[in-house]
C-alpha cells in the first residue's frame, strides 16, 4: 500500500513530484516548488484501475446528443456593455469565469460595480478588504444597492452554504487566492488549495445554474497564479490590463468556451468608478491644433475594434555614448527593430540619438499595423518635420524595410474617414481587391520606407 500524503508542486505550471526539485522539469522555472499536503490515501490497486470499485448504476450516464434539452441558455445581462461584448453577448448561467489583473488595475472596482448595478441579488464574497473597505468603494461608485450582499469569508464550505441560502443570480469571490477549502491542508493560495477551491465552485456554478465570477492575482511574471490549472476549470478568462499611471483598461479575453476570444472591452478609471469607453479612438487621438513633430496616428485594430491611436516619438542627440531607448505602450525589442531597419535601409542616423516612444493613453498595442505610424513619428521627430494632422498609417514595416499589408484594412479606412481623416497610407500590397473610390478618404500606397520618405518628409 502506498500512501502518498505530501509532494511538491510546481507554483508555476502545476507540475507535480514526490521531491523538492529546484528546477521545474515542464516549466523550466526556477525554486518555484512547494510542498503540499494531500490527505487522501489509495491502495495501489485503487490508483491502478480506480473504476473496477465504481458503482455503476451511480453517478452521469452517457446520454445520446439529440436526446439533450438544449435548456435555459438564457444569458444574463450585465449592465455593462464592454463586459457583456467581451464574454461574447452576456453571462451564462452557470459559467465559471476567471478575471486576472495586476493588484491596483481595478479588478474589484469593475465586478463591485457590476454587483451594484445588476437588477438581481448579488452575493459578493471578500477575503481580502473588510465590509467597511467595501462599502467605502460603493460610495466612490456612487450606488447603494439593497441587492448586493456583501460576505467576508474564506472558507469555500460556508461560502456555498451561504450562497445556497441566499440564491443570488450571480455571485463574486474576491478572489480566489484568499480562499481555502477545509478539505485540504494546504496553505491559502497554494496550487492544491487554489485547484479545490475553485473545483468546488465550477461544481456549485453547475448545479445551480449560479455563474461565479472569480477574481484572480497576477504572479510577478505576469501570468495568472496557477493560470494553467485555473484555465482548464474555467469557462472563460479575462484578462484586466493597463498602464498603472494612465486611467484606461483593457479587458482582454484570453478563452471563451461561451464566445469569440477576439473581443476587447475598454474602460477609463475615474474618480467614481469605470466608465465604458465605446468609442476608444476619440479618447486616444490628442486633441491639438498644430502640427507638431514627432507624432502620427495609426489606424489599428484590437480585437475586433478599429483603434484610432496617436504614437508620439522624441528623437534627441545623445549625451552618452550609449543611446537610450525606452518604449511605453509598445514592445521595445520591437522599436530596436524599426530603427535598425531605419537605420540600414534608410540611412537615418537613430545611433547618435536617444529615442522614446509613446503610445496614447498608455495602451498597450500588439497590432503589427501600428509599425508605420511608429516610423514615420520617429522620421518626423528626427527631420523635426511635423506631419499633417489630416493623415493616418496603417501597414506593417518588414526587415528589409518592405511595407507590408495587413488584415482588415477596410475597416481601418472607414474608422478614418469616420473620425475625419483625409488621408491615409497604407501598404501598395494591400490594394488587391481594394476600390479606393468608395472611400471618401484619400489612400496613399507605399513599397518601401524610401517612398514614405519621398511622399512626407522630402
Ligand atoms: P481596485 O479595484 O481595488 O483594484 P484591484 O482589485 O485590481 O487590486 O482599485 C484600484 C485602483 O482604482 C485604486 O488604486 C483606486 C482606484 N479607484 C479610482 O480611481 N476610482 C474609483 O472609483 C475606485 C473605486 C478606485
Ligand atoms: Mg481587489
């Protein structure tokens, strides 16, 4: 008889070993094992053919397709319109959904704000702020509502006899981490007691059709603590993000069993709690009068959403030898890659200049489209040569300095020509297929950076 009673686990992937291991044999991460307690134990006959012992007339039966109700997929609409888009047209009863983010982005603020607003009971659960914290952020929110009930516990067994009580049409765990489960005896926040607690939850959510929002925290990697245990339980996961100095967030969609993964919601943190942003590009194009150098906007699409996004590029002579590069709202390495391809095949001189990139509103941008933006605002902060405020960019900008097309250019076209752009450039490979005279904007093609220069800068 073996009994297994404790082994060590992976903090990072889940990966299990009778041992402590410093490095991580399936993540490849580094002293991220830590010892748990299971209390079980098997006989190895139980562990070998765990189904010989099963009662088969117990438990779920295999059930012909065409037999299924399709039932009551009815879903729950929240009174947000970015949080319903980006679960793909409203909660689903029952579903379980994982929202992470780093501490401070807002995580607790939107879901108190969808308890507030929602026309049905609600059953906020907190393990991490006390009733007072709580209701100090429903002031800030500006809403008192009698349906939201507030409980302060950890313990999953009580939250769920408590849940099973009150019958709330939705429920919040404030968040995951603080939970424990009695049936193990690991510490809160652990891979097992996090893998129980929300196992016990998805059994709850299921069997009374209760859809739970779990709010989970970020590893100092970035990823979603014991995400990949995590991912597979959930129905769907969101991803809370934005730049901690800046007031706009991003809810990202990173799975969705119940929807598309391409949506994206955006809000603005105020003074008094989220707004939705339904309109991002009036909010992110600056509104200046003259021209100034060193700034072009670029039409990108996140998600599903045409972005109209101002880039902004200072370009100054170095004073040290080695010249600095710092990036916000774009992926550095990126930027070393435009200048370099600038610098070979344009023969700009970015080595003896320091370079800072910016992206309006502190977004993070992964659209490869916003490349010619970003060159033409380092060109112009470069030649200090100021681009018309009438123009915008849409194109990729390949190694060989190749301007290259990109996906959904039309709506690109028309979010300009509906913001009020006159002209935009665009790849010469993207033309195939493309009327320009449909557009009430002007489209100007580009091959290569040289023409980009010709047709602004010479
Ligand atoms: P919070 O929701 O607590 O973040 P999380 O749960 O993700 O850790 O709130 C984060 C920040 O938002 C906090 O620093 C204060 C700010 N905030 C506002 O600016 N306006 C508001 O109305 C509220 C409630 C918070
Ligand atoms: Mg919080």
């Amino acid at each position: 008889m073996a009994k297994v009673k404790k082994i060590f686990a992976c903090t990072n992937c889940g990966a299990v070993a009778p041992k402590w291991v410093g490095k991580c044999p399936h993540c490849g991460e580094w002293n991220t094992y830590v010892e748990e307690v299971i209390s079980r134990e098997v006989t190895e006959e139980e562990k070998r053919r765990p189904w010989k012992g099963a009662d088969k007339k117990a438990g779920a039966r295999p059930v012909p397709l065409p037999e299924i109700q399709a039932g009551n997929t009815q879903r729950l609409l929240a009174p947000d319109g970015e949080l319903n888009r980006v679960l793909g047209g409203g909660i689903v009863p029952g579903s379980l959904v994982l929202i992470g983010g780093q501490p401070g982005i807002g995580k607790s603020t939107l879901l108190l704000q969808v308890a507030l607003h929602l026309k049905t009971k609600v059953l906020y659960v907190s393990g991490e702020e006390s009733d007072e914290q709580i209701k100090m952020r429903a002031d800030r929110i500006g809403e008192q509502a009698a349906h939201c009930y507030i409980l302060t516990e950890t313990n999953t067994t009580k939250i769920l006899a408590q849940a099973e009580q009150l019958d709330p049409g939705l429920i919040i765990i404030d968040s995951i981490q603080t939970l424990s489960s009695p049936h193990i005896e690991s510490m809160p926040g652990s891979v097992s007691q996090v893998r129980e607690c929300a196992g016990e939850l998805q059994r709850f959510a299921k069997e009374s059709n209760i859809p739970v929002f779990l709010i989970g925290h970020i590893t100092k990697e970035g990823s979603i603590a014991g995400p990949k245990l995590l991912e597979h339980i959930v129905d769907a996961v969101l991803q809370f993000e934005g730049d901690q100095n800046y007031t706009y967030r991003i809810l990202r969609t990173i799975k969705n069993r119940f929807g598309s993964t391409d949506e994206l919601g955006i809000y603005e943190m105020q003074a008094s709690g989220l707004r939705e942003v339904p309109n991002p590009s009036e909010l992110l194009l600056s509104q200046k009068d003259e021209d100034l150098s060193g700034s072009a906007v670029a039409a990108t699409i996140e998600g599903l959403r045409p972005m109209l996004i101002e880039t902004q590029a200072l370009v100054s002579r170095s004073v040290y030898s080695a010249p600095q590069r710092s990036a916000t709202g774009f992926d550095l390495r990126r930027l070393g890659m435009l200048l370099a391809v600038l610098e070979k095949r344009a023969g700009l001189p970015f080595f003896q200049n320091d370079v800072y990139l910016n992206i309006a509103g502190g977004i993070r941008v992964d659209d490869p489209a916003i490349d010619l933006a970003i060159i033409s605002a380092l060109i112009s902060s470069l030649e200090d040569i100021a681009i018309p405020t009438n123009i915008c960019f849409a194109a990729e900008v390949g190694l060989s300095g190749e301007i290259r097309a990109v996906n959904r250019i039309e709506q690109r076209i028309q979010e300009a020509n509906r913001l009020g752009f006159t002209e935009i450039f665009i790849s010469k490979y993207n033309l195939k297929g493309l009327d320009p005279r449909r557009y009430d904007i002007r489209i100007r093609t580009v091959g290569k950076i040289e023409e980009l220069f010709q047709a602004l800068f010479a």
